[in-house]
C-alpha cells in the first residue's frame, strides 16, 4: 500500500457538504439530516452532472463503428480503471450489473455448476441475507450442504471459533460479510480468508457495507470475489463485482452464445446500465478529489478513507455517548473503539422503531428502521418482529445533526 504522509489535506466537512444538492432540503422548517446512508446514501452533483451528460450527449449501445458506440466503450473502460484504484484491482476483474444481490446470484448459480452433495459452503449469521439467499438456492438446486458460523450477541462480533471448526476440507466457499450493514462490526476478513485458503475453498466478500467506509484491498485480503454497490458511496444504483482474473475465467457462467466470452464481459448479462457504469466511476472521483495531494487516484482515496475513518469514529462515538445515557434506550452491537463503521442500530422501550423514525422524520431527521435485510442477526438479538432503528453517519454528518437526534430521543423518553 502507498505511504500517504499525515498532513494530507482533505476537505472539511463543510466543503463536502456544499456539493451536495439534497442538504439543500427542509422538512417541516429544518435543515434535513440524512441518518439513512446505510441503506443509500445521497449524491453529489458531481455525480449527477456525469451522469445526465452520458444521457444527452454520448449514449448508444457498445461495440460499433460511430463516435457515441465508441465513447461509450471507451467511458465504461474508464469506469473499469476507476473502479480498480477503488478495489486495489485490475480493470479486467472489474464486473458490473444490476445490484450486488443479482450478481451474487449470478455467481453462486455459476460456481455452484460444479458442485454437489458432499461439497459445503460456509455463510454467517452476521450478514445481510444477500450473501445468504444465493447460497441457500443451490441447497435445493445442487444438494450441498449450508453452515452458518454463530454471532455472539453480546458483541455482534463473529465467533471466530466456531468460523474455524466449520471450515474443513469439503468447503467449496467461504461467503463472508467484510462489515454488518445491521450492527456496524467489522469482521476480519483477512483471517477469514486465510482459514479458507488453507482448506482449498475460495472466498467471496459482501462489502457492501464496508466499501463506504473503509476503502476495500481486494489484494491485501487476497479473497477470490467481492461484491459492493456504488449506491452506498455516493453513486447510482448500479452494482459492482470483483473477481480474481483467473476465478472469473473459469467460472460456467449462463450466458448467450454470442456474447464476449473474455473477462470481465463474460459475466455481464444483457445490456448495462451504462449511465450507472458512468456515474460510479464518477462516484469514485468524486471520494478522491476531496483529497488535494496524492500522486494517483488511489493515494487520494487512501487519504480521504483514512480521514472519513477518523471522522466517522468522532461521530459514532458521539453519538453512542449521547443514547447510551438515555433510559430505556438499548444499543445493539460493538462500542466505540471496536472495529466497526459509524453505523450504530439502537431499540427504545414503550416505542417501535417505526414510530422512533416516524418522529425523528417530523423534526427532519431521516432514518431507517426494520431488520435492513439482516434478518438472522435481527432474529438472534430478539427484534424479529420490529427490528430496530439505525443511524448511519456519511461524509456529510455533522455533530450538530447527531445531538438533534440525541435531543429527539431523550424528549420521547420523557413524555
């Protein structure tokens, strides 16, 4: 990794927050605060601006002899090369579809042609059913066998115990979560792939959640495939896949016949959204140009992750002191200081999550409430009905949005 030296300079948070047009929005006569990044977060008009110029003024199908077909080849080759700095990958192993949850399914259904009763794959029981659901499927398509490593509730942590009794020489894959888009836990994933490797299985990382956050090194983990989605940093709904060249070209993909059978198209079903191939990259130019020093795109996201890290410690770590001394107000997952995102879900006695995000909503305070697709984790902490309610800090959060919250809170505990 590039040594990117302390004085760095990364914009303030008021300069992050001016390229942003929804923080223009009011609500009931107050400034809104968007609690709701973990779920997706809000766009820079930088980002819409590429977006909309594609759509005007280059878009075409790809592949043909006229000048828009060859700009937008030559844009999603671009796209490709900004999203590997964003990876720490080549541009070849670089996929692009709809979401992450259809091109996990696309994956699992590829691998999973080669597999059969005897073979296992491991999940966790701290993940988004995303990274559950597509390997389930082949449990009723191909006969495999399923296991799931136990979360400790009292940490939201894995039990890396029980992660490492079940990986054993029938494992096929490995399907970890890099971070909990429920609880915020950061799991070691570097350990975990080493487990894996060991047995002969392959890993794929959800770091759907963690890619906002942390900036991803798909060669540091040395994992074989990683999904993430460029909605929940600062892009449009389009998702992306990493896969090591070599695991990519080998995989039995269903696909037409005449369509390129070379990486990474082979596994790019159908046409793309390609103005959502655009605006991603443009998602991550726009994370790299808050750095002004840096000799490449990857230093700069170096830095402003490393910044963006520190800030959002700041945050979460306000923002649980500030519920912690609240009665009746019950945090789930690690506290501050543990590996974690500054995402924090919370639960509050005598009031639903809903009716708790309904009422931060009239003092425009915008977050989500639910199990947010996690659905074991919400079921081993006892919220299968209600879920909980969840705060995410993004790069635009400040602390006087996170104590308008904590001052909602604290009011509804006192009526």
């Amino acid at each position: 990794m590039s040594q990117i030296k302390p004085n760095v300079a990364v914009a303030s948070v008021d300069e992050v927050r001016a390229r942003f047009p929804a923080l223009e929005r009011r609500h009931n006569g107050q400034a809104v605060a968007y609690f709701d990044g973990p779920g997706g977060t809000q766009v820079p008009g930088v980002v819409a601006d590429r977006v909309t110029d594609y759509l005007l003024h280059h878009n075409a199908n790809t592949h043909w002899a006229y000048p828009t077909s060859r700009e937008t080849d030559a844009l999603i080759d671009e796209a490709r090369h900004a999203l590997a700095d964003f990876l720490n990958s080549s541009a070849d192993e670089v996929v692009f579809g709809a979401n992450m949850t259809t091109l996990t399914f696309h994956l699992a259904r590829a691998l999973g042609r080669g597999w059969g009763p005897g073979d296992e794959v491991v999940v966790t029981e701290l993940d988004h059913h995303a990274n559950v659901a597509p390997w389930q499927q082949l449990v009723r398509e191909r006969g495999i066998t399923l296991r799931m490593v136990r979360m400790d509730p009292a940490t939201g942590s894995l039990d890396h115990d029980d992660l490492a009794r079940l990986i054993n020489g029938r494992t096929r894959l490995l399907a970890i979560g890099a971070a909990s888009n429920a609880l915020g836990t950061i799991s070691d994933v570097g350990a975990a792939v080493g487990l894996a490797h060991a047995e002969g299985a392959q890993v794929f990382v959800d770091a759907v959640h963690y890619a906002p956050h942390r900036l991803v090194d798909v060669r540091a983990w040395d994992c074989d495939f990683l999904a993430c989605s460029a909605y929940k940093f600062y892009g449009p709904h389009v998702g992306v896949l990493y896969g090591r060249r070599e695991a990519l070209a080998a995989l039995d993909v269903p696909k037409l016949r005449p369509a390129p059978d070379t990486v990474p198209e082979r596994l790019e079903t159908g046409t793309k959204s390609h103005e959502g191939v655009v605006g991603a990259a443009a998602a991550v130019d726009f994370l790299a140009g808050l750095a002004t020093v840096g000799a490449t795109r990857r230093e700069r996201l170096e830095a402003v992750f490393q910044t963006l890290h520190d800030r959002g410690s700041s945050l979460l770590g306000r923002l649980w002191s500030g519920l912690e001394g609240i009665p009746g107000v019950r945090l789930h997952g690690p506290g501050p200081g543990q590996p974690r995102t500054p995402t924090l879900s919370f639960t509050m006695d005598r009031h639903t999550p809903e009716t708790v995000c309904a009422r931060l909503a009239e003092r425009a305070l915008f977050a989500s409430h639910g199990d947010f697709y996690a659905t074991t984790v919400a079921e081993r902490l006892g919220r299968a009905g209600d879920g909980f309610v969840r705060i995410g800090c993004a790069c635009y959060t400040t602390d006087d949005e996170i104590d308008r919250l904590i001052a909602v809170v604290a009011a509804m505990v006192r009526e």
